[in-house]
C-alpha cells in the first residue's frame, strides 16, 4: 500500500513541477493525465493503484463535497446571482458543439458515429454510459467503445485549452486591478465574522465539523428532493439537483449567514491532502481505454472532438459579446463540458497561484474565475449532458 501511495504521490508531484516549471502552460492535471496513462498502458501501474490505496470510492466523495463547500463559501451569493450568463454561455458553447458535429461531423463520418460521439463530449460520466449502454444494446459495439474513448481522452484537449484561456483571463483581471486597485474591488470585504469564529480560531476540528454537517445537509437536501419527486412521479427524479450542486450552494448559504467563514479549510491545513484525494480519484477513468481500443476509434476520436471543440469555441466566442464575459473566460467555462469536476477548480487554483504575485491577488483572481468555472461545469456535466444523452439514445434507436 505504501509503495502505490508513493507511486502516485510522484506522478502527481512531477505534474505539479513541470507545470511550475511551464508557469502553467502545462497545467498539472495534464500532465498528471499523461503519466497515469503510461503508466497503466506500460503496465507499471496496476489499473486499481488508487483504489488499493484507498484514494478511491467511498472517500474520494466524501472528500469531493466537503471541497465543494469549501469552493462555494469563497463565493458571494451577489456574486452568484450574475452567474446565469455562465448559465446562458455554457448552454450556447454546447449548442455550438451539437450543430458543427451534426452538420460538419456528419461529412466526414457517419450519422450514427456522430450520435453516440456527441453525448459524451458534453461531459459527464452518466451521459457517456448512457451512450455506450444504448449503442451496445443496438448492435454497435464499436459505437460502444468510442463513446467511452471520447469520455477518457476529451480532457486532453480540455485541460491545456481551459488552461490558456483562464491564463489570458487572468493576466486581464490584474492589469485592471493594478492599474486601478478599486475597479475590481474584493468581495467579501468587510464582512462579519461567523457565530463560531472564537472556537474556529482555537479547534481545527471544529471548523471541519461545521463544513462536514454543511455538506451532510446538502447531501440529505438531495436525498429528501430525489424521494419526493420519485414519489410524485418517477419520471421527475431526473431533475433532483446533484449533490454536489447543493454543497456548493449550501457552501454559499453557510458563509452569508455566519455559520463558516470563507475559505475555512484553508485554515485547518487539510487542503493539500484533499486535493490529493480528488486528483487522484479522477484518474482512474483512464485505466478503462486499452491501446485496442483507441487504435480502433482513433479517427472518429479525433473527428469528434476536433469538430466538437470548434463549435464549442465559436458558439462561446461569440456569446461572450452578448452576455458582458471576456472570450477566454466565456471559452474556458464551456470547455468545463470536457471535464467537469475536480478538473475545473484546479485548473482555476494553478492559473491564479501561477499569476498573483500575493495572496490577495490570489483570492482576487479566485473570486472573479471559480464561479463561472465551477457554474460551467455543473451545468454541462451534471445536468444538460444527462439531457442531451438522453435525447441522442433516442435517436440512435
């Protein structure tokens, strides 16, 4: 268990150096991405490395919503409210990216491969097992293996994408805020301090208690909606709000009503080992594409996700313009549809951490970017992926 642990401690060390190195042009969970891939390809890492070092499920989830909470109490619920334009861009990126496959990608390979290809390039892991389910059960079985493909290997496209875009956005926050401290002023300044804050500044365990029982509230919040719904009718249990979209929210709530402060995990010293947690947890999709299997869907592959990812870029591009969002922050929130979450917010974390030259730019850039990814991604993962998907079954059948 020791040795897998270092194993993957190394892999995720030597990511985070060269993107050091790179000052973020390599984003970490790139090249993190691209070690684990070889590792399991060369056979140098046994495809369950995570799960024997306990990395994996039941605690990876635990440690994805209490990090979830931890992203909403640095978001203001001001903040929050203008987050249905990232709503409205993320929605168009994904219409861009259905359009230019149905009616570019149909020119270059055929109809059905364009249908089992297009859910899973809106994100998520239930949309691609619904693609992959449904075209199994028709007879496709090559269809089958591509929609997982394209769910594997989209992020490698993703990640440096989203990357250069937060990059850009990023450079353009602190020109402003340098060049006129209060044009973008903090958010959050001012505010009073949480019910609890004498026993937060003297107990870590405190602090994590109260961002546990957030997130269990979140948690049975989903439970109790889902239960209602099914028992309306269980056609609407669809529409039950993800838990994870609920901690973030609940992680919102806690902080505008003093029951945490912003970013209280910071203050316990447990974020690092979290953050290892979910790294390492979102790579272990990748020892479920064999060589054969690539090799075999290689040229849909790249037909999918090149046609896909122009649409996507230009659909977002353009309705930046209309809803007042800088082009590489409306590009990277719909590029959130390649890889969800943890991707997103680390990706948000390295650009930021590479860029401010303080703290206080840090949490500047944080509060101005971690909205409209983590919005993004909920949106296109969570909830309009598993819309999409379940319309193109349909189609395919």
């Amino acid at each position: 268990m020791l040795e897998s642990f270092c194993a993957v401690m190394v892999i995720l060390a030597l990511g985070d150096l060269i993107s050091a190195k790179t000052r973020g042009v390599l984003p970490s969970i790139f090249v993190i991405s691209v070690l684990f891939l070889a590792g399991y390809w060369s056979g140098l890492l046994p495809a369950d490395v995570v799960s024997q070092v306990g990395l994996g499920a039941p605690l990876a989830n635990f440690a994805l919503s209490v990090m979830v909470v931890q992203m909403g109490s640095m978001v203001s619920l001001k903040r929050l409210a203008w987050e249905w334009r990232s709503v409205a861009i993320a929605v168009t990126g994904l219409a861009g990216m259905m359009a230019f496959l149905l009616i570019f990608g149909k020119m270059i390979i055929d109809w059905e491969t364009v249908v089992a290809a297009t859910p899973p390039l809106t994100g998520g892991l239930t949309a691609a097992q619904m693609m992959a389910q449904a075209a199994a059960e028709r007879g496709f079985s090559s269809l089958a293996v591509l929609a997982t493909v394209i769910y594997v290997f989209q992020g490698f496209v993703g990640y440096p994408l989203a990357a250069w875009c937060l990059r850009m956005e990023d450079r353009r926050l602190l020109e402003i805020r340098r060049a006129d401290p209060l044009a973008l002023p903090d958010e959050g300044a001012g505010e009073a301090r949480p019910f609890f804050s004498t026993l937060q500044r003297t107990t870590t365990f405190t602090r994590i208690t109260l961002i546990a029982l957030v997130a269990l509230a979140a948690e049975l919040t989903s439970a109790a909606t889902r239960a209602l719904l099914t028992r309306l009718s269980p056609a609407l249990a669809v529409y039950t709000l993800h838990p994870l979209v609920l901690c973030f929210l609940f992680g919102c709530l806690a902080t505008k009503y003093r029951i945490t402060d912003r970013r209280p995990l910071a203050r316990t010293s447990t974020v690092g080992f979290l953050a290892v947690i979910v790294t390492a947890s979102a790579m272990e999709f990748l020892s479920g594409a064999t060589p054969e299997m690539v090799q075999s869907s290689l040229p849909a592959l790249v037909v999918a996700i090149g046609v896909g990812t122009a649409g996507l870029v230009c659909f977002s591009a353009a309705a930046s313009r209309f809803f007042d969002t800088s082009i590489p922050l409306a590009v990277a929130l719909s590029l959130t549809a390649f890889f969800g979450f943890p991707p997103s917010f680390l990706l948000t974390d390295e650009a930021a951490r590479h860029l401010a030259s303080n703290s206080d730019e840090y949490h500047f850039l944080m509060q101005r970017t971690l909205p409209q990814m983590m919005v993004g991604g909920f949106v296109t993962v969570l909830i309009a992926s598993v819309l999409i998907a379940g319309l193109f079954v349909k189609i395919l059948g």
